[in-house]
C-alpha cells in the first residue's frame, strides 16, 4: 500500500508507481496514514491544511516494526500524542529515538524549536533540525493522580512552525528516580566573563550605546570569593539533602551578544549557549551555569535572571554587576544585611521552581512574598525552609518537592 501527499489517498494497487487517482509518482516507502482518534492516540495541528501527513512508516525504522512519521512542506506545529498508563503521582523520564529530513523552524528564528518530544504538552525536549541519523532524545514528565501521562511527538511546537520530515520510535518510560538514587551533587559552573561590550544603536532612546569594560582583579577576585562562599554556604544550609560543588572558568573572549527587553539588555540563554560552545564549554556536564558579567553603566531592572534552560534542562542563570565599586562591596558581604550568596541562590531556585512549574508539582513563588519571614541576612532562613519543604503559612506550598532536588540534568542527558 502506499499513499498520495498530493490527494490525500491510498492505494493498493501493487507495484504502483503513479497514483491511480490524479496520476502523482507514489513515494517508494510504505506507510499507513494515522487516521483513527482514540483515547490512547490523537493527532494536533495547529494550522489546518486538510488532512495531516501523519503516518506509520513501515520501511524506516531503527528496532521496532515502524516508526511514527510526520511530513509537511507546508510550515505547522504537529504532533502525535501517545496517552500511557502508568503509575500515579511519578516522575517519569521519557526517551525517544528521533531521526530528520530537512527540518527547518520558519517562524521563530531567534530561539527556535523544531523536532522534539513533550510531556503533558508543556515539557520540551531538545530540538533537531536540518537532516539527523537516529538519536535519542529526553524529557521528563509527571503521570496525574490516575497514572496518565501524555507524551507528544512533535514537528514544531507553539510559535514554532517546521517544515521538513520527522520519523518518532522506541519511546521508553523510566522512573525518574532510578537516575536519582544516591549522588545529589548539584554541579555548578560559573562563568566570569571578564571582557564584554556593546554597541548598537538604541532606537528606544535614539542614542549610540557604546560600553566596553574588562574585570579588574580585585573584580575577579570578589567574584571568586564570593562563589567559593555560596559552595559552603549551599552545603551547609542543604543539611546533605542537597549539595553542591561549583567549578569557576575565567574566559577573555570578549562577549558582546546583548539583546534588549523589558527589563533592559541581557545576554540570553540561547546567545550565552553559543558563546560558551564556541569557546569549547562542555555545557551539559553540569547541572546549572552562572554566567556573570561587568558592564558598567548598562542600563537594567535586574540584578539576575534565572529560570530558563541554556540546553537540555542545565539551568542558566545571568548575573549583571553595573557598577563596579557597588559589586565590590556587596560581594565582599561589607553591607549591612546582606548574605551575597542569595544572588546564586535566588536565581538558582528560579530554575528549581520552573522544573517543578512544568511537572505540576507546587511550589512557592521565589519572588513572591514571604510572610512570617524577617529580611534578615537577605531572607537567608526562608531559603533554607525553601530547599527544606517547611516554609510556614504559605498556602501554596510549603517549598519544594523533595523529588525535584534529585532531578539533576545532567543525569538525564540522552
């Protein structure tokens, strides 16, 4: 049997070259069009193009009988989404093998996502693009209270519209916590860049933005100090329920990729990804990067930013000192009340809780209130209840799930 993309029909006719309908050359592989809706297997779209390309491929496979395939040179988000029944309330680890033809992201060039996998419709994995051999992919994900849990299969995904072909097969459920039994070492790198610049025309204000500066010792020093502090104050406040062990790189390629937004200019995690691969950072041996930067002047709202992934779940947070002599003094903890930790930790947990956001789990907002809690030592106790699940009179969670801190990515890195 083979199938016609141009009017969307099957045909049976042995040996067929040219379809017997509209006359189009059949394509030589054999494929059975997912057509039937079932509770255990559905198809998305996001732009309705008539009937989806949408197919068991019984002639490209890796080790199972076919593979799920997915085929459009019209840009969409698609997606074949497998219910599994599992066991309820559990973490799962979600892999796939995944190989590409011609993938390309038509809509989001800046950020984009192309063939990957999802749990829930929320969770990504990482993206493919262009032509790839079979690799595997991950994800984790949560079952609900019933033990369902929702894996998507996916060409695009929201704001993302691909073209080209994807073939989806042996997906693996794996209790998230066989990966967890025993090491809860969170490893840390923290990245001093010590030249950074900019230079761009800010249409905002219509000014020239011209800013170069290069870390001083005494810069580069506060900074280290202060890092080798948030080690010994992170294990010392995660009481062995979580650790950590931070490895510090001074890199002097000079880093200009800023870009602006709401909160001002920023290196974001997609430029920092490339700034610190083309430098040979081997990003996924770790479990969150600090990337810290100097940038006098630079006009901001933020100290840090965190919560995002820089690749494949390794957290990314982004540091901003503006003012020299404002950073020497804070980070050496001369100022009154000031713990110069939080700055790690604070970003830090924004990744925690977005990990926790996406598997369902509750979690108290890192910026939220803290009621009950005096600012003392820059809410150093309420940190520590965090971490510890104990957080008093907070009706939306009483800190993080326990599960979560033992969810370190680089364990799950296909």
């Amino acid at each position: 049997m083979a199938y016609c993309y141009a009017c969307n029909r099957d045909t049976d006719i042995s040996g067929a070259v040219f379809c017997p309908y509209c006359g189009v050359r059949l394509p030589s592989r054999k494929r059975a069009p997912v057509r039937e809706v079932t509770d255990e297997l559905s198809v998305y779209h996001w732009l309705d193009y008539g009937e989806e390309n949408v197919f068991l491929d019984y002639s490209v496979q890796r080790t199972d009988d076919f593979s799920y395939c997915i085929h459009d040179t019209r840009a969409n988000d698609l997606r074949i989404k497998r219910l599994f029944k599992t066991e309820p309330d559990t973490i799962y680890y979600v892999t796939v093998d995944v190989k590409t033809e011609d993938v390309i992201n038509r809509e989001n060039q800046k950020n984009p996502i192309g063939a990957c996998i999802s749990t829930n419709d929320w969770f990504c994995s990482r993206s493919l693009f262009g032509t790839n051999d079979w690799q595997t992919v991950g994800v984790l994900g949560r079952s609900d209270n019933a033990g369902n849990l929702m894996v998507s299969l996916n060409l695009g995904y929201t704001f993302n519209t691909c073209c080209g072909s994807v073939w989806f097969e042996n997906i693996r459920l794996t209790p998230a916590k066989t990966y967890t039994e025993g090491d809860n070492i969170w490893r840390f790198l923290a990245v001093l860049v010590t030249e950074s610049g900019i230079e761009t025309y800010d249409e905002e204000t219509g000014h020239q933005l011209s800013l170069s500066h290069t870390m001083s010792e005494a810069e580069r020093a506060v900074i280290r100090e202060s890092l080798y502090n948030f080690e010994r104050d992170f294990n010392r406040d995660g009481e062995g329920l979580i650790g950590a062990k931070v490895d510090i790189l001074e890199t002097r390629a000079k880093c200009t990729a800023y870009s602006k937004t709401d909160v001002g200019y920023l290196i974001s995690g997609p430029d920092a990804c490339r700034y610190l691969e083309e430098n040979g950072v081997n990003i996924e041996a770790y479990d969150h990067v600090f990337m810290i930067v100097c940038q006098p002047s630079l006009p901001v709202r933020y100290y840090g930013l965190g919560g995002l992934p820089i690749k494949n779940r390794v957290g990314f947070s982004f540091i901003l000192h503006t003012d020299v002599d404002n950073c020497l003094h804070y980070l050496s903890g001369k100022g009154e009340n000031t713990w110069p930790s939080a700055i790690y930790m604070h970003e830090f947990l924004h990744s925690i809780e977005s990990c926790a956001n996406s598997l369902g789990l509750p979690v108290p907002m890192v910026d939220g209130e803290r009621p009950g809690y005096a600012d003392r030592d820059e809410y150093r106790l309420w940190y520590h209840d965090f971490i510890h699940n104990i957080i008093h009179g907070n009706p939306t969670g009483c800190g993080v799930d326990s599960r979560i801190l033992r969810l370190r990515p680089s364990l799950f890195q296909p």
